[in-house]
C-alpha cells in the first residue's frame, strides 16, 4: 500500500525559490512554510495543467494545433468557478486570430512610436551628432 501511495504523489515541477518569492509579493505574507510552498506549488501545477487541458479541448474543436490566447478564454469562460476569478484578468479581446490582422492594425516601426516625456531612444545615443566629425582610425 505504501508503494500505490508513492506512485500517485505529485511532484511540484516549479521552483520553490520562484514560488516563494511570488507568494511574497503579497504584502500581508512574511513568511512561507514548507508545507504552504508545497501546497500552492502542487495546486498550481494542478490548475494549469487543467486550464491546458481544457484549452487544448477548444483548439481542437476549433481544429487548430495551436492554442492562442482566445482559446484558453473560451475555456475559461466554460468553466463557472475558473471564470468568476480568472476572466477579468485577461487582456480584452482583440480581432480573431483566424483573420489576417488589417494594415491598420499593424505596428509602426520602432522610430515612428512617440517617446514618453524625458525618455530617449538608444538609437538616439549611437547617432553621429551634426557637430561632430567622423573618427579616423589609422591602419
């Protein structure tokens, strides 16, 4: 019997320092436990590999590879207690991937984007300044 127990043990596949240090962002918690870490860290392995699981369902029935981020919505939106928690935390849903984006839609170069106020841009760092003459280098 101790054998069947060790069999269906589950194994937190997470790090325990990357685990600890996202339960710490919490401002009310000082210290985690041992058994604490363990708990969220095999709950949470838990949770995504069911959220997968699920998403995977929708990609197929949608007969698509790949999973995107709308079918892991839809997969959520499926499911009553994952969706009162998870649905608010998505990014809001843009056009449908099975289209091709629209020329408007899709993003300027990196030099046509507006810099915030009091930020430069690294490209403006390595341009030659309009005072400054060409480095010779002898050979």
């Amino acid at each position: 019997m101790a054998e069947e127990e060790e069999e269906t043990m589950i194994r937190p596949e997470f790090p325990n320092g990357r685990v600890k240090k996202i339960m710490k962002l919490d401002q009310d918690i000082k210290k985690v436990n041992s058994e604490a870490l363990f708990l969220i860290s095999c709950s949470t392995q838990l949770f995504l590999g069911f959220l997968a699981e699920r998403s995977a369902d929708v990609a197929t029935e949608k007969k698509r590879k790949v999973v995107k981020l709308e079918h892991i919505r839809a997969a959520v939106k499926r499911h009553q207690p994952t969706s009162d928690f998870l649905l608010d935390s998505f990014p809001l849903p843009s056009q449908p991937s099975d289209h091709p984006p629209s020329d408007r839609n899709r993003s300027r170069p990196v030099a046509e984007k507006p810099v915030p106020a009091g930020i430069r841009r690294i490209d403006d760092f390595f341009r030659m300044q309009a005072n400054e003459a060409p480095i010779e280098i002898d050979e």
